[in-house]
C-alpha cells in the first residue's frame, strides 16, 4: 500500500489537490437517475475503492469520468483538466480498463501491446522501452508470442491492464478488473493492481467486498446513484461501531415485536430484516450498551412468552458498513454528513492533506 507521510511531514509541504475530483455529477437515461449529485476526491498514489451492489451507478461514473460519456450537470477534473471542455487531455492522462476489455483476439500479446502504443503516438526507442516494461510489470513473458485468443481469462485481463498502462498515464480506472476470473486469477490481479498502486492513482470500481478490502486504502460506497460514505475501511468500520445493533431471531407478532424492541432501542432504532422458518424473524436493534440491551430483549421475550432463538450482536466490519450504506439505509440528506454518521467524501474528513 502507498505511504502516506505523518502530519509532521505534512506541516512542512506544500497542499495538494486531488488528481481526480467529481463535482455533482448527475446522469440519467430516461427516468431513470443512474448517478446522482456524485461528489467525491481522489488524491496522488491512493488507490480508491468504488464500492458498490450491482446498478448502483458505478460504471455510468466511470464512464463520465473517462469521457465515454457526458453528464447531464456537474463537474469532473482529472489532473486539473475539465472532463468537458479538456476531453482529450483527460483521457491523455487516464487508463481506462472496462468490465469487458476490448482487445482483437487474432493479436499476439507483443503485436497488441505495439498496436496500442501507436495508437497513443508511442514510436521507435520509447515504444520499445514502454511495452518492455508493461511486459514486466504485468507478467505477460511467458505469453508475449502467444495470440491473446489463446489466452485464459486472467492473463487476458494483464494484457487489458499493459494496454492501459502502456502511455503512462496519471490514473488508472478498473472497472469490475476480476468479473468471470477463477479464484487463483483474482488474486493474480488483485497483487497486481496492488502492485501499480504503488506507482500510479487507482479507482476500482467493483461489486465485491473481498476486492476492496484487499487492495483499497480508501472506500467511496454508492447506492441508487448516491454517495453514501467515504473513508478508510478503518474509519468506516470505526463509526459502525459507535452505533452497534443486536440481532434478534424469535417468533412473535410482527407489529408488536417492532413496538416492543424500538422501545428498548437506542432512538427507537429496530427493523424487521428477514423472514425466518418456523415462523420466526429477524430483527435488528440498534443500541449504545449491548450488554444492557441483550438482558432487556431476553426479558422482553420472557415476559411476552416469545421464542427467542438466537440473540447476537452484529459486526461491525466493513461488510456491516456496506449492507447497511449500500443496500439497505436511506442517505441523509442535509449537511453533507453520510448515513447515520458515517463519514462522507467530503475532502476535510478523510484526513487527506
């Protein structure tokens, strides 16, 4: 993972900018609002994790951000170039690796790579020394007389990879890098990106949790369009703490179960999650002392002859973040603050310089 210097390092250097910053970005197709009010930083050799479930406007993001695509309003920067009125620029200065890498099968691995770095007005002794190097960097040796038709998928994928890099670029954009890879090939890309990450800023926009945790040193979360929370996988997991939650499986009047557990509840905050078999559910209730909390539930269900069948306190990981950000809380509008508490994308509270 990069390093970050400390905050004495800090104080003496100049402040920087991010490289890569979204303003409000807002894209629909018909009705439907694929990203909206997207606002979020990228700084110099951070590797930003893009998390997200299925639909949940990441890809349209990227695609704006890489100039495939106009946003109907707001604004993007990359390397201080405008996405609008600078589109050549910026792509000047991104690798763009869609879900899908677009790459011509009948190609050896090193006619590809050349091909490419023509494309990119990359010719003679550096064309020479750049695909040398992504070569290299990308562990395509082995392969490099080989057509990439030939190919698995995974080595596919550090051919897509070369195919960003070879130019130099100041950011690199993945989105999904890993989809319909096996096992083994997922980690051989995820140390890989982790790899350019040392050198370059990265986006990795992804659906799977395992990928973030891996190869992130920051989270932007989105759902419905919608920032939800930004922060380190620490920072997040912190504030999922400070408002911990029990889960409750037992049989009961759904109404009457809900009437009861949000009066033991901090702030009157218990939810239905699932149906159970047998006639039971799972709730959650959130609460400040969980100890307190866990005798009150049980008492409750004692005194109101309710089968309790499994009282645990949640997680507060990063999976917990996510399931409540991503797939099932409301974002709280109004000052910018994330939901229920968990920090935003707001530059000043992700401790960036």
């Amino acid at each position: 993972m990069p390093h970050h210097a400390g905050p004495s390092a800090q104080s003496t250097e100049p402040e920087r900018g991010p490289v890569v910053s979204l303003r409000g970005i807002t894209k629909r197709f018909g009705t439907v609002a694929a990203a909206e009010d997207v606002s979020f930083d990228v700084f110099g050799g951070e590797v930003v994790g893009f998390l997200g479930p299925n639909g949940a406007g990441k890809t349209t993001t990227m695609r704006i951000l890489a100039c495939y695509i106009a946003p109907d309003s707001g604004s993007a920067t990359v390397a201080g170039h405008d996405i609008r009125d600078e589109a050549l620029e910026v792509r000047r200065r991104i690798g763009y690796l869609p879900e899908s890498a677009p790459l011509y099968l009948d190609l050896s691995v090193s006619e590809h790579l050349s091909f490419i770095a023509e494309l990119r007005g990359i010719r003679g002794r550096e064309a020479v020394a750049r695909i040398g190097r992504m070569i290299d960097v990308c562990g395509l040796a082995d392969v490099v007389h080989r057509d990439v038709g030939e190919l698995s998928k995974g080595y596919r994928q550090r051919v897509g990879l070369a195919c960003t890099l070879v130019h130099d670029p100041d950011v690199l954009i993945l989105d999904e890098p890993t989809t319909g890879l096996d096992p083994s090939q997922i980690v051989e890309v995820r140390e890989l990106v982790k790899r350019i990450g040392r050198e370059k800023t990265v986006i990795l926009s992804t659906h799977i949790l395992p990928e973030v945790e891996a190869v992130a040193d920051r989270v932007v979360i989105i759902a419905d369009g919608r920032i939800r929370a930004s922060g380190t996988p620490d920072q997040l997991s912190r504030a999922a703490a400070g408002s911990r939650a029990l889960r409750v499986s037992l049989r009961a009047p759904e109404a009457r179960a809900l009437e009861a557990l949000s009066a033991l509840a901090q702030d009157g905050d218990a939810r239905k999650m699932s149906d159970d078999a047998d006639g039971f559910a799972t709730y959650r209730v959130a609460g400040g002392d969980l100890a307190s909390l866990s005798d009150a539930v049980y008492e409750l269900a004692r005194e109101q002859d309710w089968p309790l069948r499994a009282l645990s306190q949640e997680s507060a990981g990063l999976e917990s973040v996510f399931l409540r950000l991503a797939m099932r809380d409301p974002v709280d509008e109004g000052d910018g603050a994330g939901a229920r508490g968990f920090p935003t994308a707001r530059r000043e509270e992700d401790g960036r310089p």
